[in-house]
C-alpha cells in the first residue's frame, strides 16, 4: 500500500462559515510524471471515501520541468481516437521547481 506525503486536516472558515476539509501534500522528485499522476489520481477517491471531506490536493514536482504553477491530472479513458470516452478523471494543483 502507498501512503501519501503530507495529509492534514484543517478547517476552512468562508464569513461566518466553517468546515472541515483534508489537504493532501506530494513531493515528488520522479523523472517522469507518467506513475506519479497515477498514483495521485487514486490517492483522491481513497482518501474522500476513507475521511468523508472534501480534499484539496497539491504536488510539488522537483525534477520533471513543469516549472511554475497550474493543473495536472490523471485521466482513464475507455475506446481509443476519437471514440474515446473519459471514465475515470482526477485534475489537481502542482507546483514545479525548475529541472
């Protein structure tokens, strides 16, 4: 079993509203993203089932060129070309450090 870098939990305050919510922290220093967006992907149905709030996810890339910040994501896809249709999609946010 994989275990996850960084799981903490916090409590978001909006006004005078407050919930609980998980943030979910990877460090990453792979070469290459093809495993890693795999196993971020299902960390994200396994940690919401388990823990029951909603999860905010962040990847720190440190070897793989992605430098900056944006969106990453882990998609499963039923059929091939143009039929192919998305089954399974994961999309969260990564901060990469220059390769």
């Amino acid at each position: 079993m994989r275990r996850v870098d960084l799981l903490a939990q916090l409590t978001e305050r909006v006004g005078e509203t407050t919930a609980e919510r998980l943030l979910h922290l990877e460090v990453e220093s792979a070469g290459s993203l093809t495993e890693v967006r795999k196993k971020v992907g299902y960390y994200y149905p396994a940690l919401r089932t388990k823990h029951n709030l909603p999860v905010t996810t962040l990847a720190v890339y440190l070897k793989v060129g992605l430098a900056g910040e944006g969106w990453d994501e882990y998609a499963e896809q039923e059929g091939s070309g143009e039929g192919a249709e998305a089954v399974y999609r994961v999309r969260w946010r990564y901060m990469g450090l220059p390769a």
